[in-house]
C-alpha cells in the first residue's frame, strides 16, 4: 500500500484528535484481534456498558455485559461477519445491563478488515454509540399508544357491558388484544381475592403457581392486587432479572418484566383490582400515571352505575311483588276495593266494579270523570259513611271505610265499599 501525503486542509486522524472525538461524541471505537483475542479501544468504550476499564477486554467480557436475551443474537452476528464467506459487515442494537443493574441499549456496527488464507476474519474495527434516549423516546412513544388503546377498549366495554362479569372479561381481553400481554381482575371477598375473569397466554399457569405460593409461602414477595385493593391505590412492580422474590420470579417466568394493579371502586369502597402485565421493562411507570388513574376511574364509574341499575331494578321488582301481592289480596276480597290516587279511580277489584254498576274494572277505571263524579266523595272521604251512590243510573246503597295513605308525593286513599240494606 502507498501512503501519500495528506493534502491541504485534510486532519490526520492522530490519537490526540481521536480522543476527543469520541469524548464529546458520546461514539466508542474499536478494534479486535481473533488472533490474540483483545480489544483495542478508546477510551470511554468501557463506561457505555456502565463498567470501570476492563483491562484486557475479550469476547466474554462483552458477552457477559450483554443483556441475557441479547447474547444469543448478538454472538451469533458477529460468527456469521467472521466465518469464511460471511459479510464483511454487522450492525444491530443490543441491550447491556450494568452493575446496578440499569438498563441500556447500545448500537454497535463492525466491519471486518482482515481474513486468514480460509476466509475467516482476524481483525474487526467498529463503532458503539449509546442509544438508551432514542429507544426511551420510541418505547415512550409505543406504550403511551398501546395504554390509550387500552383505555379506549375499556371505555367501549363500559359502553357495551351490561353488567360487572361482562364488564370485567370485555376489559381483560381488550388489554391483551392492544398491548399487555396478560390481563385478569380479582374480586374483593372476606376471605381474600377470587379471579372472576382473565386473559392472557402463561396468565392460568401463572395464577395457579401465585395461589401456591401465596398458601404455602411466608415470603412469597408483594402480591400486588392485594397491594392495590388494601390501599385504594395504583400498585407497580419493575420486575429486575436478578434479587426477585417468589412472586417476581414468576412473572418473569412467563416473560413479564413490569406489572399494575388498578383498584376498582364501587360506592367509596375497593371491590375489585384489575392487573395487567407487559414483556418490556419499566412500561408501567410515572409517565402514564394519569392514564393508569384515568382507567381505574372510568371502570370504577362503571361499577357505580352498575349498582345504581341494580338498585333500581330491586326496587322495581319489590314494587311489582307488592302490587302482586295486593291485587291478589284484593281480587280475593268479598268486599268492594277501589284505590284513588288524587281523587281518581287507579285500581279496584272485580267486586267493586260490578257494586258500582261497571261491566269491568277496566271500564271502572276508564270511565268518564264528569260520569263518575259522584265517587269524588268516596276519594275525599276520612270516615265510616253511608249512602246511596248511583253510578249506572240504579241507586245502590253502600257503606264504605276510606283510608288515607301518604306517600311519595301524591294522595292516595283507598276504600272498602259493601251494599247495605237501605231499609236497615
């Protein structure tokens, strides 16, 4: 190879240039030697992975800083660059965990500039650069969509369920069909929480291996439905790789690295708390706080509507049982009844239309005002009287009891007529 000198206004790449270069760049180069199986680099290189300078650097070394799920991939790009016919070039993003067990994402490109006599590359030259922002902003970015999506599912469940069972299962299998990977709500009972819906692959595994632990084992970890329903507030947990509990092992176990529990209200008090679970680090985090609380509420006011509906239909149903029970009492009456509701004829029985010259109740009930006004005194009465009334144009003489009931803003007073002997 023929060097030439550098021409006007070109830099020499000198170490001193190199250095500073990759100082206030944030950008790692390197070199490594198959052949002896070191690295050169410079000199911030190390303190991407979050390491003091390793001293000598080695493909373990790298390896061992690799995130766990990354080392797989990673190794096997840089074999294939390497291996005789392979590309002379690699680039892929791939996580590291530090000491502290920080997470960061670093991409990396190499390109090998020497091969042996069979092809397989002897030296590699590359760049690190840190790129833990972009992926923040990108992982930001796709959970905030992916927990809107979630809430507007709930809210078209809130919309579309008709009760609390059919509420709880539309909301499960929203949230794992638009981004957790599982989902499932648990009641508030006197002796502890009961799974009433729940959706999710490895989620049945998972909730069978949590009933065990949390039976069998003093130390099982923070159960955070239970978390969330003894406070009233949102419950998180950042799921490490290492220094888990019980419980934490295994949710990571079905591959969950952050989990929430929402508590549910009805009427001021917590009855239910929905959990969900995501595969990515840190999802559920003081970012989508308001969203988090802003599902929470919107079931929540679900629930209290639910029970208003509830409510209402007991109350309908015990008037509808007490109007039963009255018309078959007064149906089953030898005497005449007739209820008035501000001084008009509501409901009477079969006996009473037929004393007052009436074919039916309905035609009782029906009957022209300005026709009947003569039962007007009957409406008004407070006493024990006796009369003649004539309804249909034939005197009858009837002895009648009206009783004034108060009640629900209106006038009521019902009556109990008999036919007397008008000689008597």
């Amino acid at each position: 190879m023929t060097s030439h000198p550098p021409e006007p206004g070109h830099l020499l790449a000198t170490p001193e240039l190199l250095s500073l270069a990759t100082q206030f760049t944030g950008v790692a180069v390197w070199e490594y030697d198959y052949r002896t199986n070191t690295m050169d680099r410079s000199a911030n290189h190390d303190s991407l992975y979050g390491l003091d300078w390793q001293d000598p650097w080695r493909i373990e070394t790298f390896l061992a800083a690799t995130h766990p799920e990354d080392r797989a991939a990673a190794a096997a790009a840089i074999d294939a660059a390497v291996a005789p016919g392979g590309p002379d070039e690699y680039d892929y993003d791939f996580r590291v965990v530090d000491p502290a067990e920080q997470i960061r994402w670093l991409w990396v490109r190499g390109r090998v500039v020497e091969r042996d006599a069979t092809g397989r590359g002897q030296r590699v030259r590359g760049t690190l650069i840190d790129v833990t922002e972009r992926h923040r902003l990108e992982s930001h970015l796709s959970k905030v969509n992916r927990l809107y999506a979630t809430l507007s599912e709930c809210n078209q469940a809130v919309i579309r369920s008709g009760n609390e069972d059919e509420l709880f299962a539309r909301i499960c299998s929203a949230a794992v069909r638009v981004g957790s990977r599982a989902a499932w709500v648990a009641s508030v009972e006197p002796g502890g929480l009961r799974v009433v819906a729940h959706a999710g692959e490895g989620l049945r595994a998972f909730l069978s291996e949590r009933a065990e632990l949390l039976a069998h084992a003093g130390s099982a970890g923070v159960d955070l439905p239970a978390e969330a329903a003894a406070t009233g507030r949102v419950a998180v947990r950042q799921i490490g790789v290492t220094g888990l509990d019980a419980l934490a092992a295994a949710c990571l176990r079905q591959g969950w690295r952050s989990a929430v529990s929402l508590p549910l209200v009805r009427g001021g008090a917590v009855v239910a708390a929905l959990t969900l679970y995501a595969v990515e680090s840190d999802f559920f985090d003081e970012s989508v706080g308001s969203l988090l609380a802003e599902m929470a509420s919107d079931v929540s006011f679900a629930l209290d509507r639910f029970a208003a509906l509830r409510a209402h239909e007991l109350v309908e149903q015990q008037r509808q049982l007490a109007e039963s029970r009255w018309r078959t009492l007064v149906d089953q009456q030898a005497v005449a009844m007739v209820v008035f509701v501000d001084g008009r004829v509501e409901e009477a029985n079969e006996r009473a239309a037929s004393l007052l010259g009436y074919a039916s109740v309905a035609d009782l009930v029906r009957a022209d005002p300005a026709v009947r006004s003569w039962l007007a005194q009957v409406g008004g009465a407070r006493e024990v009287r006796r009369g003649t009334i004539t309804g249909d144009g034939v005197p009858r003489a009837l002895r009648y009891v009206a009783t004034p009931v108060e009640g629900g803003g209106r006038h009521e007073v019902v009556a109990v007529l008999a036919e007397v002997d008008p000689a008597s």
